[in-house]
C-alpha cells in the first residue's frame, strides 16, 4: 500500500498521460458547475439562506439562534442528468462523464482536503470498472445509505426525479447502492418493482461503467418540493389513517445510544394529556408514515424517526427534545419547509456521560419543563389533536 504523499505524487504524473482513467491515473478534469453539454434537467430551484427567526415563546432564544446558525445554508438547484458511457467510483462518491471529467455537482461531496477536491484525482489506479448495459439509477448517498435518515431523505425521491425525466423507476436495468442490507432498503426496491439482481452493491464493485447513467445532484436533506412529494407518493397510502394516535410520544428506549434517562418518568406526566408512546423499531416505512401522518402533536428526541416529518399533514406539531452538547436545525428547517409547529427544549447532561461523544451521549429531561411546554403547544390546537 503506498503512502498518501507518494500516491499524490505519482497520481499527479499520470493525470498528464494520454490514457484515460478507466485504465490507469486519475480523472483528466474536474468539473464544479452543471455545464450546459451535460443536458440536465433542472427538476426545482434553489433557495437563499433562511431568514433569522422572530423570537418563539415555544423555544428558548438561545436554541433557536443555534438551530438557526446549524440550518442557514443557502439551497442550490437540482438538476437530474442522464448521462452517457458515464462512470461511477464508489470510494469517493465521484461520478466520471464519457471525457474523464469528474462532475463535482453531481458526485456528492466537496473533500476540501482532497487534491482536486476529491480523492479520485490522488488515485493511481481506480480498478477496472464493471461494465453495467442499459440504464442505470445512482442512489449511493454519502452521508450513510444505512442511515434511515439519509436513505428516506436523499436516496428515494430521486426514483420520482427520475420519472420527472422520462426515466420509470422500473425500466431501470441497475441501480446502484453501497451495502443495501437494511429493511428499509428492501422495502425500498419492492416499492418500485426492482427484483434483487437489479440492484448492485457498490461496495463490492467500487468502480463501474454505465451504457447510460441517471444521476440527481444532491438532495439536500428535505429542502424541495419536488422531494418531499416524491417521498410522500413512494410511502403515503391513503390520505389519513384511521385509528392512530394524534398525540405520539417517540421512545428511543430500545436505541443503541443518545436515549433519554427519564422517559418512563416523563411519559408519565405527559400521557395525562393524551400521548401515546410508540417505538418505531421494526415498523415498516409505510407503517411510519401512516403514524406520523395522523398525528397532530409529536414529541421526540432528535434522531433519524424525525425524518418521518415529511409524512405529517399540514398543521401538525412537533416537539423536538435537543441533546445538551449536539443541536442541529434539521427537523426544525423541515417543519417550517411543511407548514409545520415547531418547539424545541433542550435536555441535560448526564453527569457520567459528560466527556463521551455528544453524538452518543444519553440526556435527561426536566419532565415539568417539557409538560409546561406542550401544554401550551395543545392551547394553540383544535382539541381534536
């Protein structure tokens, strides 16, 4: 194995060769926008930067200006392309156009500590790539494919992208994912008629060559319309389920990490007020969004079952509980995206757990608190909800 500084020597000599990159050296070119010869088809028009918030008697002004500062990034358009004889390196999420040109906008990613800002251009060999005949759909999401998340989220809106494109999700004779062993991934593919060898695992075959690839420039997170239909159409059966609970409580009692200490002790307090606990562990994506998309009012630590957001119906409320030392803005950007009530409070430390990573560590919450809170959050609602 070559050390990093002699790979990035040698990678350096080779990129000035007359050969290509599916053979030998990295990528000729690195392409930063989405150049007109690509014929893109822009799908929805980016966004500017959220504006700063008024102040909310539902969340305190110091986490709101932390949620605010964590989700005021500006929304670049997004665009599909099909593109032809394209290439797909998996290590690195970088998607490679018939002329050796890396497409940075469509490759997931910007590694500012990369040469050429992806770590494709520090590569002596790439491997020979797998030929794939026909078309292919790019679902590989860098930010974790196993990620429930990240896979709702990022990977399939991009089947109804497709089909805004002219591309039936299933008239795909690949698609191509890293390591899809989760549920949701299966249920995914079933969804949109794909049989088990149609989906190759990019882990296993790092470097590929598609007759004609389908790729979206990314997701991001939940900010388009275009998105949030495609994810609602994929999951969302019936327009309001019957017989869910409208006021849900969302445990994380049986999650590997982050949980709450107390949440026996502050379920308590709020089932009085009409809440019903629910554990999402092992429920179906269509079970989740037919939950979600009855309630009226959630309450939920911060985790990956928010991204079940997308299914609520207009209205609804949630109550995001914020771990001490790890505050994101994503589900509170989501909820203002929808047409969603937002409140936010945020937990306590726990003493022993103080120098573990803030992205693992459990939290307690101040039960009295948390029922003032929802309390006036129920004041606001029609008393159906």
């Amino acid at each position: 194995m070559l050390s990093r500084p002699i790979r990035k020597f040698i990678a350096a000599g080779l990129v000035r060769g007359p050969w290509n990159s599916r053979w030998l050296g990295p990528p000729k070119h690195g392409v930063r926008g989405v150049e007109p010869d690509l014929g893109a088809t822009l799908i929805e028009s980016g966004y500017p930067p959220l504006p700063v918030p008024e102040p909310s008697p539902s969340t305190p002004p110091g986490l709101l200006a932390e949620l605010h500062r964590s989700s005021a990034w500006d929304i670049p358009p997004l665009y599909l392309a099909r593109l032809r004889h394209a290439r797909y390196y998996q290590p690195s999420f970088a998607v490679i156009d018939a002329r050796d040109r890396l497409l940075h906008a469509f490759s997931q990613g910007w590694e500012e500590s990369a040469r050429g800002c992806n770590y494709a251009f520090e590569q002596v060999r790439l491997r020979r790539p797998r030929h794939l005949p026909g078309r292919s759909l790019l679902l590989d999401v860098k930010t974790h494919s196993q990620n429930y998340f990240h896979w709702l989220i990022e990977a399939v809106p991009r089947f109804q992208l497709a089909e805004r494109a002219g591309c039936a999700p299933g008239g795909f004779e690949h698609v191509l994912v890293s390591s899809p062993s989760m549920a949701f991934h299966t249920e995914t593919f079933a969804r949109f008629g794909l049989a088990p060898e149609r989906i190759v695992d990019t882990a296993a075959y790092p470097h590929v060559e598609c007759d004609e690839l389908v790729v979206a420039t990314e997701p991001a997170m939940f900010a388009y319309d275009a998105a949030v239909a495609g994810i609602r159409a994929a999951f969302l059966t019936r327009d309001r389920p019957v017989g869910s609970p409208s006021r849900l409580f969302v445990s994380r009692a049986d999650a590997p990490a982050r949980r709450i200490r107390n949440e026996e002790e502050l379920f308590q307090r709020l089932a009085p007020l009409g809440f019903t606990r629910v554990s999402l562990t092992g429920r179906t994506i269509a079970e989740q969004a037919e939950i979600f998309h009855g309630a009226g009012v959630i309450v939920s630590a911060h985790g990956a079952a928010l991204a079940n957001l997308v299914f609520c119906a207009p209205g609804a409320t949630v109550v995001e509980l914020h771990y001490p030392r790890y505050t994101l803005g994503l589900y509170w950007r989501m909820a203002r995206q929808l047409g969603l009530g937002y409140a936010g409070l945020q937990g306590d430390t726990v003493a022993a757990e103080a120098g573990k990573d803030p992205r693992l560590a459990d939290m307690t919450i101040d039960a009295e608190a948390c029922v003032a809170l929802v309390t006036e959050v129920l004041k606001l609602r029609p008393s159906t909800s």
